[in-house]
C-alpha cells in the first residue's frame, strides 16, 4: 500500500519562512517516505500511514516558532497500489500534454 499527501508546514511569522520549511523538509530525511517540494507545499509518499503520521510530526515539530501552522491532506487508496507519479500520468494522459504550463 501507497499512502499519498499533501504537506504544508509554516511558522507565522514576518518575513520569509524558507529557513523553517527546510528544516521541516529535511526532518523528513530521517523517515523511509519519500517526497517533492513545489511552492505550495510537499507531496509525501509512504508505504503506511504510520510512517506518514510520524514523518508529519517530526516535520511539524522541526519548525522553530512561537506558532506554527500545518495542513495536510491524505489520499489513503487501500484497493489498490498508486504513486504520486500514476496520479499526475493519468492527468496528463487526459490532457495529452505535460500537466504543466510551458511560459
């Protein structure tokens, strides 16, 4: 099983909040996940939830601040075997184009 999700962690803070999301990124170095930041957020892939809900923990732990706000966002197929890539392919097969924009 293929657990999907969507992470977004943030300090509420003045100014740039790059420096504390990477150390939440990076916290999920030490988890068997594995995942792709874009500019909204992190899309994770573990094999349980287990290890999903534990990589979500210590990545919102890893941000130092008084505050501290998290989203996240499962997709928890358990009929079958998926990835993040087989979701964004589908798209794109529908598209018949890359699911992205070229300019």
């Amino acid at each position: 099983m293929t657990v999907v999700a969507l992470l977004s962690v943030a300090p509420v803070i003045e100014g740039s909040m790059s420096g504390e999301v990477a150390k939440a990124v990076a916290a999920l170095d030490e988890f068997d996940v594995s995942y792709e930041t874009n500019p909204m957020g992190t899309v994770i892939e573990a094999g349980d939830i287990d290890t999903l809900l534990a990589a979500v923990g210590a990545a919102h732990k890893a941000v130092d601040a008084d505050r501290v706000s998290t989203v996240l966002k499962i997709d928890d197929k358990r009929t079958s075997e998926t990835s993040a890539r087989a979701k964004v392919d589908a798209v794109e097969d529908h598209l018949g184009r890359p699911a992205r924009d070229s300019s």
